[in-house]
C-alpha cells in the first residue's frame, strides 16, 4: 500500500490533523482514521458503511460502476465458464488455482467430510415440520462447534484447515437435510461418487426406494449459481461474520451468524422475494398494474430482483445467470410455464423502460436465481439456503484471511449518542 495524507481541519481549531491515504491494488483510495479520536476527540460517522472500508483484503474486487467482480484477480464470467465450484472454493480459500494434484486432493478431502455426526438428526427432529429451512440452517451449522472439539483452536492452523473443510464439505449435507425433514422424507447420505453439486441435488431430490439420475444440464446450472454467489467482498452476512469471529468465536459459531444475516430480504432473501412477487402478479395482464406500483413515489412496492446498492451498471452474476436460465428452462421444456413467461415479460419492460434505465436498475442475480430454482422444482423457502451453501466458502475464507492478519483485533465500532445527559433517578411513587 502507498501512502499519501489528507488534511482534516475540525472547525474553527487551528490544528491540522495529517492521516495517511492508502491505495490499494484498484479501487478508490481509504484515509486511515485509526488516530483521529486519540488526535482530535472526534469519530467518523458512517452509518450502512457508505464509505467505509472495514478491512484490508485480497479476496474479491468489486467496482459497481463498472459491473465487475473478480476472485482473486480472475473475472467471473470467466470463472463460470471455465471453473466449477470446487476449484473456485479452493482458489478463495488458498489465493491461487490448484494445479492438479492439489485439485484431486482437495476435492478428496472435502468428500472425507461430507457426512454428519449421525447424532445430529435427532437436533433436526427437534425442529417443528414447518420451520423455516434457514431457522433450521443456522441452528444446526451453530450445533457443530458442539460436534467437533477438535477444530475449535482458531490459533492452530492445521485445526482451522480441518474447520474449513469441515463447513465447505457439510454444509449442502445440512441444507439437504432440511429439506427432507420439511417434508417428512428419509434424509439421503452423500454419495462421494459425485461431485458436490450433483451430490446435493441427489440429496436433495433422490428416495432409498428408486434410483434417481442428477440431470447434468441441471447440475452444471446449479454449480455456476454456486461459483457467482461464492463470495461479495465485504457484504452484510460477511461483515457478520468477520465482527463474529473478531472476538475469537468458534467458525462455526461465525458461520452461523453469517447464515442469520443472509436471511433478510434485502440481503440473500431477496431471491424468495422474486418467487412471492410473481406469484401474487399472477398473470402476464397484471404486469402493468404492478410496474405502475414500482414507479409509484407513495407506494412502498418495489420490483424484487432489480437493482443493487453497488452495482450501478448491469449485476455481472446476472450477465451470466440470464444465459443459463434460459437453457435451463428449455433443458426442462417450461418456456411456457406462467410464472416464467411473467418473469420474462417483467425483464423485457424494465430492460427498456426509462423508469428503470434512468436509475440503473437492472435485474440482479437473485431474479434470475429464484427462476432457475423455481423451473428446478426447488421450493421457495429453500432459495436462501441454496445462496448458504454457496457463500460458505466466501464466508469461511474472509474468515481465515482475518484470523491470520497479524493486525487483527476485536471489531468494535462506536456511535454518535443522542440519547439523555445525566438524569435523577425519581422513585417510582414520586414518578408521574
Ligand atoms: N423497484 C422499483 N424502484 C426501485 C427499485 C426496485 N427494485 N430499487 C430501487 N428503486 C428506485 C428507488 O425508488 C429510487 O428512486 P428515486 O431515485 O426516484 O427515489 C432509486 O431507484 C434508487 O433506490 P435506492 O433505494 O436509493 O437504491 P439502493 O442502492 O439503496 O437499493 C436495493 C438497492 C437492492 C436495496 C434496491 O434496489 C431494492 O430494494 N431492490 C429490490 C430487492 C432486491 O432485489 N435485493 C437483492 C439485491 S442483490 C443480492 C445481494 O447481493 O445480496
């Protein structure tokens, strides 16, 4: 990093506070501001983390203007055509791409960890049928720092390699097992004779009574949404769970709380979102009712799956998705599904109405998820648990990257107080 200054003068004081710039490899510059209280008595206030960088970090670079997204300096559109899932976990995991041998390896102990503690589906059964899977989720991934004793010394490297591969390899297994209580199906083992996508998908959708074949058009759609969702630098669930593990919490623990943060509609929910909206449209004839609402300033309604607070040109993960959704709706001959067609219509009027085109609002990568999964026979409230599985692996190397910064310390962010001065304490029969 460079170093450049900035001058900061508070009021009318005479002294002028010098805090180094810092540039990173791209991006905009950051002004470090770690002395300014110490210096001036002043904090900086930046609520939503407008212009805060939290971190250093040489994971994922994004620039919303331009509607980029890189792992580890490699484009993503790139990766998803040319990748799979595994190679991009290890390449998040590890800075590098594996050659071949490391590949083989990695990919073989990953499946050495994809069972769970048996013990563990007697939690699942604890679980209302109705529960939602994500409640179950992070619940149970919480459950296996009760499990595995022997990954829990943060400050032992070999014991947070095991950590790692302990949350990439069970993570589907958990997602999988979910869905199966939520519907009163036996829960199916990993099969280690697929690879990890195609294994969730046997988990997810084979019985113990009749063979099931994994659709290999389905599968490979499914490994690009793992590989476009597989991390997004410093996001709400990730910002969880870096502030989780800064005090030294078991991963498990962390992840879990990333899991927790996903969940809301603004964040990972969103693509459930897409689902519920199309299906209250309901038909092609009430699009225009409901493109009125979107643009309507007194109506809280908005287009779920469109727009994005960083990317202000079109979401590159959407580039990507569209082109695979569309084969996969062919693949499964639902061209003509209603839902789908509502969906389609939805992205032609905002891709060419000026509502939309004014205020950069293209389709995110959740409206294009969601239909995928949705023409997949994949329920809607598993959406997000999809989005789990995938994020595991960003989630668990911002996890290590921050465990092993020399710099590292307990995440603790201060406010702006605008609550009482010191008050009397009244007792209660002298209260009005
Ligand atoms: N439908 C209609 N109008 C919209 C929408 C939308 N989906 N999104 C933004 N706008 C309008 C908004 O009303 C405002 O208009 P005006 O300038 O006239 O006041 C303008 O666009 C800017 O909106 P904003 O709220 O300032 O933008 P933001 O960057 O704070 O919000 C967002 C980003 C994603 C929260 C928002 O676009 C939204 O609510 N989208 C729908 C939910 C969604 O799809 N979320 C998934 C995001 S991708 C998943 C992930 O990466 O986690």
């Amino acid at each position: 990093m460079t170093t450049k200054k900035a001058i900061l003068k508070i009021g009318k004081s005479k002294t002028a506070h010098e805090l180094s710039v810092y540039s990173g490899t791209e991006g905009p510059d950051a002004i470090d501001v770690t002395a300014l209280y110490n210096e001036s008595g002043c904090f900086t206030y930046d609520p939503g983390f407008m212009s805060t960088a939290s971190c250093d970090s040489t994971i994922t670079y994004i620039d919303g203007e331009k509607g980029i997204l890189r792992y580890r300096g490699y484009d993503i559109a790139e990766l998803a055509k040319k990748s799979n899932f595994m190679e991009v976990c290890y390449l998040l995991l590890h800075g590098e791409l594996p050659n071949k041998k490391e590949y083989g390896l990695f990919v073989s102990e990953v499946k050495k960890y994809s069972l769970v503690h048996e013990q563990l589906q007697f939690l699942y059964r604890g679980f209302p049928r109705f529960s939602h899977p994500m409640a179950i989720m992070s619940g149970a991934f919480a459950s296996l720092s009760a499990f595995y004793h022997d990954s829990l010394d943060i400050r032992n490297k070999e014991q947070r390699k095991l950590a790692a591969l302990r949350m990439i390899a069970k993570t589907p297994t958990l997602a999988a097992m979910a869905y199966k209580y939520s519907i009163g199906r036996p829960f199916i083992y990993p099969r280690n004779d697929l690879d990890y996508t195609a294994n969730f998908l046997h988990m997810l959708f084979a019985s113990p009574s009749e063979e099931y074949v994994v659709n290999k058009v389905l599968a490979k759609a499914m490994d690009t949404i793992f590989i476009l969702h597989a991390d997004h630098e410093q996001n709400a669930s990730t910002s969880t769970v870096r502030l989780a593990g800064s005090s030294g919490a078991n991963p498990f623990a962390c992840i879990s709380a990333g899991i927790a943060s996903l969940w809301g509609p603004a964040h990972g929910g969103a693509n459930e979102a897409v689902i519920n909206m199309l299906e209250k449209i309901g038909d092609i004839k009430n699009i225009p009712n409901f493109i009125k609402k979107a643009k309507d300033k007194n109506d809280p309604f908005r287009l779920m799956g469109f727009g994005h607070r960083v990317y202000k040109n079109y979401d590159p993960r959407a580039s990507v998705l569209r082109d695979t959704c569309h084969s996969v709706l062919k693949e499964l001959g639902m061209q003509n599904n209603t839902l789908l067609k509502i969906a389609v219509t939805l992205e032609e009027i905002a891709l060419t109405d000026t509502y939309f085109i004014e205020r950069k609002l293209y389709p995110n990568v959740d409206f294009y998820s969601g239909i995928i999964y949705k023409a997949m026979g994949i329920p809607s409230n598993l959406f997000t648990v999809l989005f789990a599985i995938a994020r595991t692996i960003g989630w668990v190397a911002q996890w290590k990257e921050m465990i092993e910064d020399p710099k590292q310390k307990i995440g603790r962010p201060r406010q702006l107080y605008t609550g009482y001065k010191l008050r009397k304490y009244v007792p209660v029969a002298k209260r009005k």
